[in-house]
C-alpha cells in the first residue's frame, strides 16, 4: 500500500530550523528586519551560559521512517546564522 507521508510541525521553534529560516531571509534581503530579530532572540534566549544549545528535537528523517539527530548542527548552522547577520547588519543591536 503507498502510504501517505505529511510534514508535522513541532510544538515548539527549534534553533537549528531557525537557523535555516533566517539565513534563507538573509539571502533573500528580507526587508522585514523584525523577523529576522525574532530569530536572533531565540537564539540568544536559548543560549547556555556555556555558549552552547541544547539538543532539542530530531533534526532529520532518512528513508521516511528512521529518525536522525545531527548533534553539531545546532552549533554550526546557528553560528552560521549569527555570523550573517553580523555581516549583513554590523552593529545593529537586537536587544
């Protein structure tokens, strides 16, 4: 039987996704600049005084059906995202 796959949204935003969203907004030249603040607050907000993130929820699914977790893309790609907009934005405060 073909079975019928459809994206679930979790209940939370996560920052890994997030950081995708934003560099997507960045590269586009987004003109809504409050968006992308959103996005750098959640960051900032979920931020360990360690510097790291917490691992939140599963990152990817192979095949349709086996769950995978990527432990460094919270770190790589929200660095990514804040080094963009360091870049695109400079000193522009967020606070």
């Amino acid at each position: 039987s073909c079975e019928q796959h459809k994206y679930v949204e979790h209940e939370n935003s996560q920052v890994v996704q997030t950081s995708w969203a934003l560099m997507a907004l960045m590269a586009a030249k987004c003109p809504d600049h409050d968006a992308i603040k959103r996005g750098i607050h959640l960051f900032m907000s979920r931020q360990q005084p360690d510097g790291q993130w917490k691992q939140e929820a599963i990152e990817g699914i192979f095949n349709h059906s086996c769950s995978i977790s990527y432990p460094n893309y919270k770190h790589i790609f929200t660095i990514w995202a804040l080094g963009r907009y360091a870049k695109m934005y400079g000193d522009v405060a967020v606070l």
